[in-house]
C-alpha cells in the first residue's frame, strides 16, 4: 500500500515539475518571440493584422501592443504582413507604415549583396552590417612608401585597395586630405564629395555643402569658424577624409558632369541603406554623368563620389598579402600619393 503512495506521490510531483517546466518554457517563448502569441497548448502568428485588430477591439492597452509591435519589428519577415497589401480597413493612422514603408524594408532586406568577388562591374560591397575595415593612406615615392596611414588590420586576411582621390602636380594629395585624425592638406577644392572613414572604419559619403554631425552643421567652405570647428573634430574623432567630385547628392546626378569626356571611371557610392559599392566601368568609356545615370538606375545609388582613374588609377586585390587581381595598374614613372583600402573576411 505505501509503495503505491510513493509511486502515486512520484507521478503527482512528476507532473507537477513537468508543468511547471512547461509554463516557464511558454514564458520564455512569449518573451524571446512576440511575433507568436502563445497559449497553453498551442500557437498562433502574431501578425500586423494582429496589432490592428487588437487596438480596434481595445483589449490590451495601446501602449502595450505598441511596445509588442516595436519587438516584432526587430525581426521583420515577410509573413508578418498577411494580408495587409490588400487590406482596405487599415486605420490612417498606421496606413503609410503598413502598406509603403513595411513592404519596402522587406524588399530591401531581400536584395542581400553578393561577396565582392561575384560581382561583375561591382568590385564590392559592403553593408552597414558587414565586418570591414576601411583605411586611407598617405604613401609616396616609386615604392609606394606609407607616409602615414596603416594599411594592414590584424584578423582581415583580404583587402581591395584603389586610388582614392587626385594627385597635385606637387605630388600631393588634391583637396581636403586627413588620415587617423591628422590634418595633411587642408586646402579645400571646389569638389562637393567628401568621403569620412570614421574611427571604426566605417565609410561615408557626404555633401560638402550639407556637413552635418550629432545635429550641426559645419558650412566649412563659407564660414571660417566652421572650418575650423570640423577640422578639430576630425583631429578628436580620428576621422580620415579625403575630396573628390560628387557625381550623385541625395539621389540627384549633378548635371554639369555631362561635360566631360569619355573615360574609364571608378566610383564609390551608396544607396539609401548605406551600403557601399565600388563601380569599375573597365573597357567601357562614360563621361562621369553617365557612369552616374547607371549607379542611379542600376544600383539605387544615392551618393556616388568619382575616384582617381587614368595613370594614377591603382586597384587591386589581396587575399593573405598575395595580389589576386590587378584592375589597374599605375602609369610609366608614376607614383602614388594616396590608397583607399577595405579589409574584410
């Protein structure tokens, strides 16, 4: 008799210790996935369709499903739409962000890069997201010696490195011109492109006429403290900068590039999301307004700044400190004065 007690003792507090398991499991899951709603034996999508339908039926607080809704987003998938395109009863409230802004940042998250070796006239690119470090460098004389600048980071075994900007008759880099925070030439062009490599190696591209960062802006071709102002931020950031010709500004190609003559162009640019691309035209000639046309209508770019072609158009490809690709080679006698190099995995 006992015995069985003990048995019927054991599968209550067997029973007991699964379901209490099970609860703290399903709160587990209620906490790491708020795209589901969970329920005591069984599951059901949580959906944008969801979200509306519980603020119209107003049983959970609206500052609750809206903190839901915030967590749902951080793992936005296609199915969270159901049928939301074709819906016509959506609040107009939440009508623009469901039906245009939704539905485009899953298109966007579809369109993943391909690696920069597969890429055709794409020599890379890199998102936001991607482990790349990116650095300039100042180098001169016939064996390309690295005046300033690291070319090499540790734990990156590939590089792609190219021309980044113009070189000056006094062999020079043209145009505002910093590397890891100090300033080498200070003297700005007319160019409204400016690349900024920021401490971490990230880059980005910016208008010169519309400086902005952490909510000023620097006007540092019209007001002199302005100038200054960006210069030691740079210093204090570790900022490294070069200019060069800005082919494309928020989405609008600069229309006087039309005037220029047909050539091999190289061009760094970004589209919306900030990723950013390398563009070689090889054997195929543009003027700079036209290799802008096909960054603009190709590639979705929305800023795109030329880099140095010609005799000094340097590019290559590096994997373990072995050139894998030359994509050009620098001229007769020429010498380099500066490289743009990413390094990634």
């Amino acid at each position: 008799m006992y015995r069985i007690l003990d048995v019927l003792k054991f599968i209550v507090v067997f029973v007991l210790m699964g379901m209490i398991v099970y609860l703290v499991y399903l709160f587990y899951l209620t906490w790491t996935h708020p795209e589901v709603d969970i329920y005591l034996f069984n599951t059901s999508p949580y959906t944008f369709e969801t979200f509306l339908k519980s603020l119209e039926e107003r049983h959970i607080p609206p500052v609750d499903e809206h903190e839901r809704l915030y967590k749902v987003l951080q793992r936005l998938d296609k199915s969270y739409l159901g049928n939301l395109r074709t819906h016509t009863e959506i609040p107009y409230d939440y009508r623009f962000f469901f039906r245009q802004v939704v539905p485009e940042f899953l298109q966007s998250g579809e369109q993943t890069p391909a690696s920069p070796e597969q890429r055709g006239t794409i020599l890379a690119t890199f998102t936001r997201k991607s482990d790349y470090v990116a650095k300039l460098l100042r180098i001169s004389g016939p064996d390309a010696l690295i005046l300033k600048g690291v070319r090499k980071v540790k734990g990156y075994t590939k590089r792609l490195e190219m021309t980044a900007t113009y070189t000056s008759e006094f062999q020079y880099p043209t145009g505002l011109f910093v590397v890891d925070g100090q300033v080498l030439n200070p003297v700005l062009q007319a160019w409204d492109g400016l690349a900024i490599l920021d401490s971490s190696g990230k880059f980005h591209i910016r208008n010169i006429e519309n400086l902005e960062y952490q909510f000023r802006r620097y006007a540092i071709k019209h007001v002199h403290q302005d100038y200054l102002d960006f210069l030691k931020l740079a210093e204090r950031q570790r900022f490294s900068i070069f200019q060069s010709h800005l082919l494309i500004s928020n989405g609008n190609i600069d229309k006087s590039l039309d005037n220029t003559e047909p050539d091999r162009r190289r061009v760094i640019f970004q589209d919306v999301s900030e990723t950013v691309s390398i563009y070689d035209s090889f054997n195929q000639k543009l003027t700079l307004y036209e290799a802008a046309d096909i960054l603009k209508e190709q590639y979705a770019a929305m800023y795109a700044m030329n880099l140095d072609t010609g005799p000094y158009g340097y590019c290559g490809r590096y994997d373990n400190d072995q050139r894998v690709v030359l994509y050009g080679g620098k001229g007769q006698n020429v010498e380099l004065t500066n490289v743009l190099v990413f390094n990634y995995k």
